[in-house]
C-alpha cells in the first residue's frame, strides 16, 4: 500500500470522505425541509382557507421531493462510494498477497536472484 497520502489508500480515504459528506448531505436536506416546514406552520395558521391549505400543499411536496427524490439519490451515491472503496481494497489487497507470494517463490532474493 501506498501510505495515506497516496495510491489506492489516498483514493480509498477520498473516496470514504465523500461517501460521508453524500450521507450529510441527505441528512442536512432533510433536516433544512423539516425546518421551513415547521417554520411555516406560523404562516400557515395565520392563514385561513385556500391560502392556508396552499401552504400545506407546498410543504408536503418540498418533503415529499426532499424525502423521496433528492435525499435518497445523496444515500445511494454514499453507498456506491463505500462499495468502490471496498473495492478498491479488495483490489490492493489481492496485489498485496500476489506480490508476498512472488517474493515468497523467489525466496526473497528477488525474481532475477532465482533465474
């Protein structure tokens, strides 16, 4: 492995890095849609009528598109991210052992060293 600054473990951290700012994210749309919706809630009893159910009906969609469209692409792009990180892994991992058994073949001396 390449250490963290670099190669698959710096592609891995990045690629972990975003797959948590796609979680918050999801999270933070979701909070921020609850919010203006509670905040509405003034507007909407102050209202009366179509005024008012006008206003419930533009909260209910922005948090049906929040809660049902948006966040969850922001979680499935986060869960794709922490499967190519596993991945990349599993890839370095299978060159890491591939590479220990060559040296291991060659007794450690090195392929040229056995030729």
């Amino acid at each position: 492995m390449f250490g963290s600054t670099g190669g698959i473990d710096g592609d891995v951290d990045a690629m972990l890095r975003q797959a948590k700012t796609s979680s918050e994210t999801a999270t933070n749309l979701q909070n921020s849609s609850q919010h203006v919706t509670s905040a509405g809630v003034d507007l909407r009893s102050a209202s009366s009528g179509r005024w008012a159910d006008g206003f419930a009906d533009a909260d209910q969609g922005r948090q049906t598109v929040v809660d049902h469209h948006l966040a969850p692409k922001y979680v499935a792009a986060s869960d794709a991210m922490h499967r190519g990180a596993g991945g990349y892994q599993d890839a370095d991992d299978a060159a890491n052992q591939e590479a220990n058994r060559v040296t291991y073949q060659a007794g450690g001396f090195g392929i040229s060293d056995r030729i």
